[in-house]
C-alpha cells in the first residue's frame, strides 16, 4: 500500500544525504548497497511467493471460482510467513514504507507496490510486472461479499454478526427466539449432538415465524456431532429428583426451572438428555394436563410447591418453577384446572436415577475401560486403602490403538488432567496430576483431551450421515467438527456432492492441535466449497495447544483466514459470565471487543442471552469505529477535542 507523504519524505531524505531517522549517511555506496539489499529482499519474496502459487496450481483451479483469486492471495501469504522478515520490516518502517505487517489480504499488491516504490527512490527504473492481484480494497470487499454470502446482511449499523447456540427451550418458547431475532442475532446455531430432530424442526419453525414478523435474515446453521470422545455412564444411586430457580443477586427470579413431566414409559427413553429435569407421571392423569394448569404438591421436607404447565412437548408436558423442591417416586401431585375448578391427584412414578459422581484428587488413578459398562468410584477399605481405583468407560474405545504411555490426558474441559501410565487391550491406567484441592468430581458425557496422541478417527461418523439429510433439507450451513486433516474436509464435500447439496454452506471448526497445524491445506481443500466460514474453537483448542498459546493461536488463524478472504467465527465463552449470571467480567468485555476483529461473533446458551446479545451488539457497534481487522481507524476522538492549550 503507497503512503505518499511518507514516500516523499523518503525522497525528501536521500536528496539531503540522510538516512531513514535523519542520521547523516557516511556515504552513497553504503546507501546503494542497503537499497540494493532490501530491494533484492523484496524481490525475492515475490519470487518465492510465485513459486509456490505456481507449484499448487492444481490445488488453485479446483477451487470454487469465486475463490481462485483467494487461493492465490493464501499461497502467497504461506510464502510470506515462511520467512523471518522482521530486519526488513525495520528497514521499511524506517522509511516511512509499508512494512507488509498489513498484506494479508493483498500480499502480491503490497510486495508490486512496495518495490516501485523502492526502484523510485534508488532512482533505478521501474519494473515491467502488472499488478494483477487483489489490492486491499478489493481484498476487503472479497471478505465482506464472502461474509454476506455465508451469514447474510448484517444488522443495521453494525457490520459484524452474532451467532447464537440453541438451547432445547428454542423448541417450545417462541418469544424467547423473537426476542433475541429483535436483539440482533444473525445466526442461530443447532448442534446435532444434542436434542432430537422433532425438537430441531421446531427451532427452526420457531425461528422462520419471528424472521417474517420481525422482517429480518437468520441463518440457520447445524453442527454435526463428530467422533467426539467422551466419558461413558457412571453407575446410579438414590432417586431423588432436586430444582431451583435461578436468581440474581437481589434474589429476584430471573428464570424459572424448567421441568419435563413424561408418561412412565418414557422416562428410560434415550431422546431424553441426561441432564433434564423430568419425572413420569401415570399417562392417564398427564392426558388430562393443558397448558395453564396448576399442580400442587409437598416435596420430600415438607414444603407446599406449585408447578406451572406452560407447553407442551414432544415427550411430555413442560413445567415451571420458581421455588426449590425436592421429589420422589410416591411424591403425590395434585392437578387443578383453574377452568373446570377439578382437582385429580396421582403420584410420580419413576425419576432418573442420580449417577454418583467420581472424586478424583491429584495423585489418584483413574481406569478407562473400552467396554461400554457404568463407571464407579474407587473402593476404599476401613482403613482408607483403595482396594480398586476408580473406572470409567469412554465412548469411542477406538483410541486405545493409537494411545501411548507417558501422553497427558485432559477430562471435562482441563478440568482434571492426567498421564498415561499403562495402555493394555481392554482398559487404560491414568495417574491424575492436576484437580481442584478438594478434588474434581467426574461426571458422565465429558471430554476427553488426547493433545499429543496421533488418533485416527473417521472425521464423520454414521450418526453425522444421517443427521447429514436433515441439516441439507433444512438448513443453511453445515458446521463440521474436530477437522484434524484436508482429508476430511474433502470426505464432507464427497458427501455433499452424492447429496446434491452442493450449494450448502460449511463452517470449519479448528479445535484441536492438528487441525491447527494443518489449517492452510484444510483452508485450500475447504476452498473448493462456497460459501466458507471457520471457526475458532476456543475451547476444545486451548486443552490441545496449552491454554498460554490460545492468544497466539487464534491471531494466526485469523491472519491465514483474511490471506484467504474466509470469514471467521470467535467462539467459546464469549461474555459467559453475562449469558449466565446477568453480569459480565471486565476481561469479557475486552474479549467481546477484540472479537470485533473477526467477522462473526458466537454467544452460547443461558438465561441472559438476549441481554448478552444486546451487549455484544453494543460493542461490536462500538469498536467497528476504531478497529477493522489488524488496522486501528483514527476518527476524532471526544477527549482529544476537550484539550486546550
């Protein structure tokens, strides 16, 4: 990019006899053999980045039209940052010149430009080469198209969007979703690893009904599942079923519990999430139920309770609470209609059984087994002595072939981490190195962290290809998880062609170490697909990589992402604090404000996220006047006017 005041300072300098700070130049040999040596600097760049573009043609005709240009500008990009160019950087810098600390999306424009300058002020002629690459408009104007195509227009006065992750309530609270639509969310995102397709159907129908009222864009974007390893099912105890409402720190209730009443029947069903506040009721007396009903009961201590029906569902009847209650099977609920003025009673059935939680401290072992049996503690003798250590199943016993002794190990998000001791055929030992003081309570369905493992998994499992046929008929990007290899990139679009979805979105997710290490061939097989988003995975890539690298990490991956001209997404904890207490910390709120430097901004679910929502609207309004990308925009500013002499 020419900065012309700086280029006829330049001018202005050799003329005088100085050099870059004004120091006298001792003599104009010395001069000509600097130039001659950043000159010759800049002009290998360009070559070795030609090169390179050259060597990968193959790979920059198979991608999709509308990304040729792109996958030119990424090869040359790759070629810049395989050099060591900071003494040059100086060197232009010091001349008041483009450093290239700003080329990703235009590097062969930067690097053209740069060496005209550079001929101009050497007084040697200039070169015969065409500038026929992207410059840093239309580089910029390449990303926003790009953005457009992927996410939809933006909300007005703000150009970043806002992704949104669903909850199950997104199935049976309409006004919940218009509410957050009117917020300004420009995504709403479904995993497939949760939840059941009806209950998907109705997000969406859900969010198509406050589109059209509202008169606004929402994308509808599914992740599929992935060969995600977790912890298997741990062994149940008592049948005791616990909820409380949430409340701020006035003690104002700010969400009710929310609690499934299911035929008995149903209460084994696996379409019910583990974590669902249910119990079963005789199906006669639930037959009976209507939304508006009121149930009233004494809990287990004694306490008189209501519930409040407030929808219905696919597996049962939807309640509401604002007190804490405590349940057992005998507990007996009276339903009162305040229509017919009719009480019937009858008593809870079945509850889900408690899993009993294993207390890990640092120093314990820990048995993974591949065998799909419900975990338990460790047995302990009168003495205190275990007897047998605690085990746990994991879901995909695939990994035991590909595991190593003396390899870390992180559990339910680095939570408690571990070494590998011992790998036999049927189980694992793991010795825990780190947990909280007073020890970590595992629980099951958490993950499991490999980080320095070679695990070779299939990147889509059967349940992804199945989930695969709903997300084409309805949706409009699919989100592909734990991508390590260009090779699995290039299974989904395989997948996709057979489909004839080809014209579906993807949205690569980059969460592990390899997948990182990888991104540049992922993005160029990626590439071959539009349109194309990636998303930072902030969360499972932090206990991959190390949490210190998270900060580096995801600048890389945005610097390679703009060389691509491919829209990213700044995920994982985004005002977490906001989302589920109703108040943020100040190191989310710097979060939220450098996240403006990615094209899209992704909130997870909880009780305050239309307010997060609002929040992050205002930020991202907000910081879009002094930030774009790695540039800092210099409007005037209020506080500098209030200065006086």
């Amino acid at each position: 990019m020419i900065h012309i005041g700086n280029y006829l300072r330049s001018c202005k300098l050799v003329e005088e006899g100085y050099v870059y700070a004004g120091k006298k130049q001792k003599s104009n040999m010395e001069w000509n053999e600097k130039m001659d040596r950043i000159i010759g600097q800049v002009q290998d760049l360009k070559d070795y980045a030609f090169a390179l573009a050259d060597e990968c043609k193959e790979e920059i005709n198979r991608a999709h039209p509308y990304f040729r240009e792109s996958a030119k500008n990424l090869l040359h990009y790759i070629a810049l940052r395989q050099h060591d160019v900071r003494e040059l950087q100086k060197n232009l810098a010091g001349m008041g010149l483009s450093s290239l600390g700003r080329a990703e999306s235009h590097v062969m424009s930067n690097l053209h430009h740069l060496s005209e300058i550079l001929n101009k002020i050497s007084n040697r002629p200039a070169s015969n080469e065409e500038d026929m690459q992207p410059s840093i408009f239309w580089g910029m104007e390449l990303l926003e198209a790009n953005t457009h195509a992927l996410f939809g227009p933006p909300s007005q006065g703000r150009d970043g969007r806002i992704m949104v992750t669903l909850s199950r309530d997104a199935a049976y609270d309409y006004d919940r979703i218009h509410a957050m639509l009117a917020s300004g969310m420009n995504a709403a995102r479904i995993n497939c690893a949760h939840d059941s397709p009806e209950e998907w159907l109705a997000m969406i129908s859900n969010i198509k009904k406050a589109k059209q009222l509202l008169g606004v864009d929402c994308k509808i974007i599914m992740d599929l599942g992935g060969p995600k390893l977790r912890t298997g099912k741990l062994d149940t105890g008592t049948k005791v079923l616990k909820w409380r409402a949430m409340k701020n720190k006035k003690g104002e209730i700010v969400a009710p519990a929310r609690i499934l009443i299911t035929p008995a029947e149903k209460i084994v069903s696996s379409s019910i999430p583990k974590p669902e506040l249910t119990f079963s009721m005789p199906e006669k007396w639930i037959s009976q139920l209507k939304k508006g009903d009121k149930i009233r009961f004494t809990d287990r201590r004694g306490k008189k309770r209501k519930l409040k029906i407030v929808g219905e569902g696919k597996d049962g009847f939807w309640a509401e609470s604002g007190k804490t209650a405590y349940i057992e099977p005998g507990t007996v609920m009276e339903r009162y209609s305040p229509k017919t003025k009719e009480a019937l009673r009858a008593a809870v059935q079945e509850l889900p059984a408690l899993e009993i939680p294993i207390t890990l401290n640092e120093g314990d072992k820990l048995i993974l087994k591949k065998a799909l049996s419900p975990g338990r503690p460790a047995v302990i003798n009168e003495h205190g002595q275990v007897i047998e250590p605690a085990f746990i199943s994991c879901t995909l016993p695939q990994v035991f072939q590909h595991v190593r002794p003396d390899e870390p190990v992180y559990i339910d998000d680095g939570k408690i981490a571990g070494k590998i001791c011992a790998v036999g055929p049927e189980q694992m030992t793991l010795d825990i190195t780190s947990a909280k003081p007073k020890g970590s309570k595992l629980r099951g369905d958490k993950g499991i962290n490999f980080p320095e493992s070679q695990i070779k998994l299939n990147s889509l499992t059967d349940q992804d290809l199945q989930d695969l046929n709903f997300i084409i008929a309805h949706a409009d990007v699919v989100s592909m998880s734990f991508v390590n290899n260009p090779s699995d990139i290039a299974f989904l679009l395989d997948e996709l062609k057979k489909r004839d979805a080809e014209h579906l979105g993807i949205i690569v997710k980059i969460e592990t170490r390899l997948g990182f290490e990888n991104l540049p061939w992922i993005l160029l097989t990626a590439m071959r697909n539009y349109p194309l988003g990636v998303m930072i995975a902030r969360g499972d890539l932090a206990i991959e990589c190390g949490w210190v690298r998270m900060a580096e990490l995801q600048e890389e991956i945005m610097w390679f992402c703009e060389a691509a001209h491919v829209p990213v997404i700044w995920a994982t904890q985004v005002l977490e604090g906001l989302t589920k207490s109703g108040l943020p910390s100040r190191a989310e709120i710097t979060d939220a404000a450098m996240a403006q430097r990615a094209e899209c901004v992704m909130l997870n679910k909880g009780p305050y996220i239309v307010k997060a929502i609002k929040v992050l609207d205002d930020i991202l309004k907000r910081m879009q006047d002094h930030q774009v990308k790695k540039y800092a925009t210099l409007r005037k500013l209020k506080v500098s006017t209030q200065f006086k002499s």
